[in-house]
C-alpha cells in the first residue's frame, strides 16, 4: 500500500497541491531526492533543477519532521514532511 506524502522546506518554496506516493512512508533521517519525481527533460524538472543550483544547495534532502494530516477538500489523508537541504560547499 503507497502512502500520499506532501513536502514543505524552510529552504525551498513547493508548489505542490497534490501529494506525491511513496510505496513506503519516509521516516526521519530518511534521504530524499524530487528531481526523481519529475519526468525527464522536462520545464519543471529544469527549473527545479535551476532553482536548487541558483540557491547552492543539494539536490537531496533529509527528512526532519513529519506528521499526518488530513486533507477534508480532496478527502485524503496524507504525510506531511519537512525536508531538510544542506548548503553545496
């Protein structure tokens, strides 16, 4: 059974309204990397790509928080996680 994950950053703004499923719910600790979610050679995955680049930071992130929520509009319950980027050097 996949889970509905939704992402929110303090160091990137998401445009996501839809979640994301995830065949297994991310834990904290856990590595995540979006430009797998975005087809290839694509304008979103370029200019995800871009922004992650002009912001110097990786394209992964850490998992630090996560809670369930429930979406009463769409009618689906979903993980909300904070993902944490780390700074290229």
């Amino acid at each position: 059974m996949s889970v509905k994950v939704r992402f929110y950053s303090d160091n990137v703004e998401f445009d996501f309204e839809n979640s994301v499923e995830f065949p297994v719910a991310p834990q904290i600790g856990d590595e995540v990397n979006l430009i797998s979610f975005f087809k290839y050679k694509t304008s979103e995955r370029l200019e995800y790509y871009n922004n992650m680049d002009d912001l110097d930071l990786y394209n992964d992130a850490v998992v630090s928080q996560r809670t369930w929520c429930n979406d009463l509009d769409k009618q689906e319950v979903y993980l909300l996680v904070k993902l944490t980027y780390r700074q290229n050097r």
